[in-house]
C-alpha cells in the first residue's frame, strides 16, 4: 500500500461517513435541511484537518516517503551528501533534493525520485505546491458528497416505497 493512499482513505472514509449520516438527516427534516447540509462540508473539512494534524497522519506520511526516498538513494547508489526531504510551510507531496551531484546525477535523482508512490515530483530548488492538508480536505468532501449522494438514493427508495399499502 502507498504512503498516499494510506494517507488518503480516512480522510474519505471520514467524509463519506460524514456524507450519508448528513444526508439521512436532511433528507428526513425540510426544516433544518439547510443548517445541515451546510455543516456537513465544514464536519468533513474539519475531520480531514483533524486526521492530518493532531492525529498524526502527515508526519507519518512525511517519514514514510522521506524514508523510502533514502533508501532509492542507496540502492542506486547517490552520491554521498545527497539529501531528500519533502518540502514544508506547508508541507506538500514535493521531494526537494540537495547536496552534490553533476548535471546527470541531478536529472536521474529527480527522475527515479519523482516515480515514487505518493510524491508528485523531486525537484532541487523548492516550489510552490498544493498543501497536503487542502488535498486531504479536497478528497473529504469528495467522499461527503459521494455519501450525500447514497443518502439521496436511500431516501428517494424509501419514497417509493412508502406509497405502497399492501
């Protein structure tokens, strides 16, 4: 399994959960459909912050990639000095590289290292990337609005059948 994906799936797992369970609710009360299905992104948005933060899942995904990154050094045997980080304030899926190494050593270290999973590409002078944080909010609201969109399939079954009086 992929730092990535290990680093990704609470977050929709989080945002689906988040999804169906405010889309039952809404669904079922015209009153407060509104006041709910606004706090259902906002709940996502925050577990994702949460998952990423206080629960440690980006520093466990920094050490992850920085360590497989290291050892990609090793096994293709980089010059000594050469080191890898991922790139921070705010941290992104970026490997910034830094140490000795000729033109040829610079073009094959950024390419072997941009190949690994969960990195999106290694570069050598530091860039602007998209935070990891606002990727992991971007797939827990992909995952509320696949589970307000089950919800909405429940609800409209529930409908139809509730018009049937054996």
């Amino acid at each position: 399994m992929s730092a990535l994906w290990s680093y990704f799936w609470p977050a929709l797992a989080m945002g689906l959960l988040i999804g169906v369970l405010t889309g039952i609710f809404a669904f079922r009360r015209r009153a407060k459909r509104l006041a709910l299905l606004a706090a259902g992104p906002l709940l996502s948005i925050a577990a994702a912050s949460l998952w990423h933060g206080p629960l440690g899942a980006a520093d466990r995904f920094t050490t992850r990639v920085e360590g497989i990154a290291r050892q990609a050094l090793v096994n293709y045997d980089a010059p000594a000095g050469l080191t890898v980080r991922l790139h921070h304030e705010p941290l992104t899926r970026e490997l910034i590289l830094s140490g000795p190494a000729n033109d040829f050593q610079r073009a094959e270290a950024a390419r072997l290292l941009s190949q690994i999973p969960g990195v999106s590409r290694a570069v050598w002078a530091p860039s602007v990337g998209v935070p990891l944080i606002v990727e992991g909010a971007a797939v827990a609201l992909a995952g509320f609005l696949f589970g307000l969109l089950l919800a909405y399939l429940v609800e409209l079954r529930r409908r139809y059948n509730a018009q049937w009086n054996w």
